[in-house]
C-alpha cells in the first residue's frame, strides 16, 4: 500500500506494537479463537457494520457489507493456552509450540473480537454509512459481503466512490483506501488455514510484504531474521525480523493519503491473483535494483508533485479544502468503453460542498496529462529519473501496465481501509520535500509534498495524537456504472492513444514478434480478453505451493513507446547496451524529448510559412527513437545522439554539434527557433552530466567509466570510490545529515568563516595599538630634556607615523 516501497517487514511494525499493548486485553476477554487459523471456541466474532451502494440508471440500492480486522492485528497464541507463538522481543518462534510451519499452523490461534473490542481497544467505530478509525491502534480493515467471504469489486469500465475525512491527519500518517487482489475466502483451505475471512487472512499487495502465515505452507519461520534495508538518511539499517516467504498480488492505491497531500498509484503485477515468492529475485528489492513480479514503485498521481501545490491542502486556498470532508470519484475507462476492452485511463475527479473540481493538469514536462495513462506513465519514468548513474527502467510496462490492472480488476478485488505511520521512511514518498539526503529539491519529481525531511517519525505522530485524535473516516461508498455514483453524469470516452497506438513487439531480444503482448499495452481487445479468460500457470489456487507457475521473468521488458530496457543484476543496474545500426530493437531507454518547453514565438510574429513536415510513420523510426520528429534538439546525451545518428531524417543534426533546428510539434503553437542551446561542460562527457553530483557509493560499469572519463569530478575511481578531501562540502549534501539550508551551497561554512576572519582583525589591531603605546611611552621618556612648550607643539601624529613604520618594517 504505497507509492514508495517500504521495506520488507516495515508494514508490521505497527502490527507487533499493537499486540504487544493489547495482549492483556485478549488474555482476559477469551474471545472467540480459531487454530492458527483453525477453527474453535464458543464466541463469535462480530463484524462491523458498513453501508454500501451499487448504482446504475440514476439510481444507488443498498448491498450487505460489514467489516473485519487483518489477521495479524490479532494476538497469536498456543491453542487452548496463552503462550506465545512468536517470541515476545520477536526473535523467533517459540519452539514448544511451533515445530515446523506446518504444526506451527494447527497448533496456534488466533483470537476474535466484539463490537466492545473494536470501538474500545482498536478505535474502529462505526458511523453513518461509514467507519471511523483512530491512530494509533487502528488495524488495517477489509469489506466483507457475508460472514465467511471478503466482498469482490470488479470496477474495470465502472466507478467508485466514497467521502473521506482526513481534517486530523498530519504529516508523516498516511490514511489509505485501496484494493488488493486477495482470495474471497481469506485462503481457508480446511486444513493449514480454517479461519479464512471471517478473522481476516489472506492478505497480499504489490509490496509482497513477509506475512506470519503463508497459504499452503503455514508458519512463515524458516530463516526468520532480520535484514538490511536503507532508509532516507542514506544509512542501511537491520530491520524485521521476518520469514523469507513473501505473498505478492496486484493492487489498486484509490487514496494514500493525509490533509497535505494525496496520492493514487497503480500497482500491477505480471502473476494472477496471489503468487508465493521467495528470496530478491522473485519478492522483489529496490534497493537492489530488482523488481519482482509486481511494480512496488507503481504509477501514480500526486497533485503537488505533478505541478500542482495549491490544489490538495488544509484551507480555502486549495482547490481541495481537508479541513472539510470531501467525495472522490474514480473511473476506470477502457480502451473500447466496454468491458471487454483493456483498461486504457483512470481518471479522479473530486466534489466538495457540490461543487465538481476536476483533477489538475501535470506539468508540461509531463505534456499536461490530467489522468494516468499508458503514455503518462511511460513519460513520467523518464521524467522522474533524476539518478543519472543507473539506467532508465519501466518496470510498470515489464510487469503488465494498465491493461494488467485491468484484467485484476475483471477477476476482482478486496476493499482495504487503514491508517498507519512509518518510522522507517517517515512516509516521505507521500508527503516529503524531499525522500532521500541524495535528492536535489529542484530535481523534477523530487517534491512529493510540504511536510520536512526530517518530519513524521512514529513518536512524534504518537505525540500529536495523544494532544489531539487522529482519525479517518470513510462513508458513502458507492460503485456502478460509470456516471451513476455521484454529481458527476459525464461518462469519459476512451483516450485517443488507446485506440490509436500500434502495438510494438516487446521481445527481450528485439527478434520479429508479431504479437502485441499485455505489456505493450496495445493489444486488441479481443485478443485481450481471450488472453484474461485462458487459464494460468502462475494463477494461485486453494494450494498456491502445489501449483507450476511461470519462471519469474517479465514478459516484455520495456521503455517508453516499447523500447526493450537493459535489466538490473543483483550487483547493480545492468549496463548501457550500444547502439546497432541494425533493425533488430536497440536495448536502450530512449531521452524524453521534449524535456522542457519550447518558447514560442510572439502571435504577431509566427513562424514563416514554410511546409509543415508531415513526421512519417513510427514504424520507419529505429524502434525507441520514435520521438525523433519532436526532437527538441538540446538533449546531447549519448542515447540522443544515437537516435539522431540512425535517423538523420529528423529536425536536429547529428551530434555533437547540436544547432538548434526548429522541432516540428504539431500540438504546439507557432513555435520560435530556441534562442539558447544547452551546452555540456567542457569537462563532462556525454552520458555523464550528472558527475558533478556523483554521490560517490555506486559503483556500476556505468557509473565506474563515467568516473574514469571525468577525473574532475567529486569521487575516486572505482571500485572503491570515495568523496576526495576537496569536496567534503558538496558531498556533505549527499552523505551528511545537515538541513538543507546548509547543505546546499555551503551555506553553513560562510557564517563561520566570517566570524573567524573578524576575530583575527580584532586580535591584530589590539597589538597595533599594544605597540604604538610602548613606543610613545619610550619616546616621551628620552626627550624628557625638551621644554614643555616645544614638548606640547610636537606633533603626536608623527608618532603614531613612526610607530606603523616600525611595524610594516
């Protein structure tokens, strides 16, 4: 559940804090138990009551629905007793009870709870056709349609709605409102699992977080220890402990989210419904550079990090007031309007006192998209790169993009409330300046929020609560076909490119692919059915350990416009490919161009009428050099400069001399000859502009060659490399912990040198005027002779005269 991957285990932490207060609670209440997820005892447990409504033709009828708690909120214990299952420091699990996972699994219990329980001890209270839940105790909360079953949304072509308070959510919280593609029976299996929904198991999402259980298999505890993991001060940390199982699925961010900022993000996986991973390779890791079988990154929309600051905030100056409750409406447009068709767009639009307010327009480096798209995301990942010494990589398009959230949607998706803080990452992806001390502010992309870096840690959110409650509150949830949940009657049409854009072979190794592939994210929607209608290998049943799935390989690894990307080793991003003048698909991430606006001429003065070149088709460009006719001809890298070389068709000449043509952009007004062409530093070579901020740790091929071609730069070669003496102040602003004030551009230095260059002057006239006065003291002395009116007529500035001779001598 988020924009930004926490790290693995990071998510229970909260999970163990709450156990651990409430233990007693449980001891005492002898609630009604269930086998490790066995089931037993004599009370029931008692959901909380939610109100739902599916609307179609102008009008919404109320659906069953109530609410239970995750799993993991719940005490484990020895079943029938109260022992522990799991340490209480969390080392290990206790080997008197759990023996092996499988033992493990029928041996231990958890616990259920009544309306008293979740009001009193977890702050879930229930309101009109809605849920209050408080931080900190508040657990993490899924949509149930019977007793025994998770209630399943299928949105692809349709729309959901809710209203949400977050008034009391500050910086660092993060109230979340999302769907992950878990079992409807919670995983019960009649023998490992016998709990199932009713006490909330089964639970999965992008991040394929370390789960207790595993379906299939029962306690998660071979090789349970802690692991490294970096937080946003740049320092590896141990974290956990955990099992070495992950339990990974699809999920769909509706809203991540508190009263500064707002965050919705596609999470898409290339496996179906839940896969069982084990070990970096399949789980996912990036910190290693290693993206699983679901994109932990995600693509997502942030208003204030897209462009917009002023639209999502507490206050009338934001087009969206948190300081008053508000409804948001989301669509998931296909690529046809039906429900066949690929999802293509999802568009957010919110309503607030009545009034519609359409979800703002991203930045003109991002073309000025006002929903998340195919296109969208692909130009963001470009975008949004600001590490130069690692290659571009789309891992949203590798693992399946929209049209694979799509077909998640089509099998349907649980519904997931909760309210959580991160003391790890301080939920600086959401609400930060900035989410790591290596991050420039200035940086495209780099601002997700106003809150400080240095903000949203657990005990001061603690400390906020205990001053003032901090809760959320969803209500009016409502889905059905697009156009009939709310004020909002438009029904969106599908975007053009979804129709419009050939499908690009997608084959790892550039050979004559035919087919269009899922993630390409052009493939017909008939095909696209058929393909989310045939059975799967990789699909997880009541078994999920029993089954043959797919090798972990994503299916059509991939840049923007369907460029093959170069993938990241245990040891680090995989190098640059070179380019080949052959057709075969060069395996390199193609430069965003345009990368800033082109000023445009004056409307008194246009361009001079000469003929508009019609750009040829992009099956005549070299296959990731398909934005040569928007050439902005200033990019002089070396991706650039090979694109241009293979197509001298194109507006700009070869490089490096780069005179700036004029690009041919339909979609642009009359547009001027840019005025001023970026230029490199005599020193940089192409490809490595980004040295002079080298932040001395990678140490890649790419970011190793980079250092031995630009010896000027900040860091030693490699493979050892390290921050010269010389530079201590500018890598201070990526290895230090100072605030930015002074870390950027040795603010900090000057104040001090300043007061220490005053302190010498002052030292120095005090022995000027120590000296002057001896000397006067002895001049006096030895004309002692002299008369007292000739005495009083010498002139004393000639002493003084004689005094600084004697000291510049």
């Amino acid at each position: 559940m988020s924009g930004i991957p926490q790290p693995q285990g990071q998510r229970w932490r909260t999970v163990n804090l709450a156990c651990s207060v409430l233990r007693l609670c449980f001891v005492l209440s002898a609630a009604w138990s269930a086998t490790a997820q066995q089931a037993g005892g004599s009370k029931n447990e008692v959901h909380v009551p939610l109100g739902i409504s599916r609307c179609a033709g102008g009008a919404c009828s109320p659906e069953a629905a109530s609410i239970t708690m995750d799993s993991n909120w719940r005490w484990l214990h020895s079943a029938g007793g109260f022992k522990n299952c799991v340490k209480k420091d969390g080392s290990g699990w206790d080997s008197g009870v759990c023996a092996d996972p499988a033992s493990c699994a029928k041996s231990c219990q958890i616990d259920g709870a009544d309306m008293k329980a979740y009001t009193g001890s977890y702050g879930v209270t229930p309101v009109n056709n809605g849920v209050r839940i408080a931080f900190p105790n508040g657990p993490r909360l899924y949509v149930m349609d019977t007793d025994t079953t998770y209630k399943i949304f299928k949105l692809k072509n349709r729309e959901f709605t809710f209203d949400v308070d977050l008034s009391t959510i500050p910086c660092g919280a993060n109230a979340a409102l999302y769907f992950v593609e878990m079992p409807q029976n919670g995983g019960m299996d009649g023998s490992l699992n016998t709990a199932g929904a009713k006490l909330g198991t089964g639970y999965c999402d992008a991040q394929c977080p370390h789960m207790q259980f595993i379906p299939g298999h029962g306690a998660n505890m071979e090789s349970w220890t802690k692991h490294p993991a970096k937080n946003p001060d740049g320092q590896w940390l141990q974290v956990g402990p955990q099992g070495p199982r992950g339990v990974c699925c699809a999920e769909m961010d509706i809203m991540e989210a508190n009263r500064h900022t707002t965050a919705w993000t596609v999470h898409p996986c290339d496996t179906q419904k839940q896969h069982i991973c084990q070990g970096d390779e399949d789980c996912g890791n990036v910190d290693k550079h290693l993206p699983g079988v679901c994109d932990k990154m995600g693509c997502g929309w942030n208003p204030y990090r897209l462009g917009s600051p002023k639209f999502f905030g507490a206050g009338a100056a934001f087009s969206v007031d948190t300081s008053r409750p508000f409804t948001v409406v989301t669509q998931f447009v296909t690529s046809d309007g039906t429900d066949q068709g690929d999802l293509a767009e999802i568009r957010q639009t919110y309503v607030q006192d009545g009034k519609i307010i359409p979800n703002p327009k991203a930045e003109p480096l991002l073309n000025s998209a006002d929903s998340i798209t195919t296109p969208l995301c692909d130009r963001m990942t470009v975008a949004y790169h600001t590490n130069k010494s690692e290659p571009v990589r789309n891992d949203f398009k590798q693992l399946g993009g929209l049209p694979s959230m799509g077909r998640a949607l089509d099998r349907g998706m649980v519904l997931v409330f909760s309210i959580w803080d991160d003391d790890f990452g301080r939920m600086l992806w959401l609400d930060g300046e900035y989410t790591s001390v290596k991050d420039d502010p200035k940086d495209p992309g780099v601002r997700r929020g106003p809150c400080g870096f240095h903000a949203g840690n657990d005990a001061e959110i603690q400390a906020k609560a205990k001053q003032s409650p901090i809760s959320v509150t969803f209500s009016n949830i409502k889905h059905g076909a697009l156009g009939s949940t709310s004020v909002l009657k438009s029904v969106p049409k599908p975007p053009p490119s979804a129709a419009s854009s050939p499908a690009v072979p997608s084959s790892v190794e550039g050979a004559n692919a035919t087919a269009p592939t899922a993630a390409s994210g052009h493939a017909p929607a008939a095909a696209s059915a058929a393909a989310a209608a045939a059975p799967s290998a990789g699909s997880v049943t009541s078994n999920p350990s029993s089954m043959p799935r797919q090798p972990n390989v994503a299916p059509a690894p991939a840049g923007i416009d369907g460029t093959a990307l170069p993938l990241a080793t245990p040891y680090g991003p995989a190098p640059m490919p070179q380019p080949s003048s052959a057709a075969a698909t060069p395996a390199v991430a193609p430069v965003l161009a345009p990368s800033s606006p082109v000023p445009q001429a004056p409307a008194a003065a246009p361009v001079a009428a000469a003929p508009a070149a019609v750009a040829p088709p992009a099956a005549s460009w070299t296959v990731g050099c398909e934005w040569i006719p928007k050439d902005n001809c200033l990019d002089t890298n070396s991706v650039a400069c090979n694109c241009r070389k293979l197509n001298p068709s194109g507006p700009c000449p070869q490089c490096p001399s780069t005179a700036a043509a004029t690009p041919n952009l339909p979609s642009m007004a009359p547009v001027a000859t840019p005025a001023l062409a970026v230029t490199l530093p005599p020193t940089m070579t192409p490809g490595c502009e980004w040295i002079p901020r080298d932040n001395c740790q990678d140490s890649n091929a790419v970011a190793c060659s980079c250092r031995a071609k630009n010896p000027s730069g900040p860091c030693t070669a490699c493979p050892n490399s390290r921050p010269k003496q010389a530079a201590a102040s500018l890598q201070r602003k990526f290895d230090g912990h100072s605030p930015p004030s002074i870390a950027d551009g040795g603010a900090g230095v000057q104040p001090f040198a300043l007061r220490a260059g005053m302190a010498a002057l002052a030292m120095a006239a005090t022995f000027v005027t120590f000296v002057s006065l001896r000397r006067q003291r002895r001049l006096r002395a030895a004309e002692s002779d002299i008369s007292s009116v000739m005495q009083e007529r010498l002139p004393r500035q000639n002493l003084w005269a004689t005094d600084e001779e004697t000291l510049l001598e």
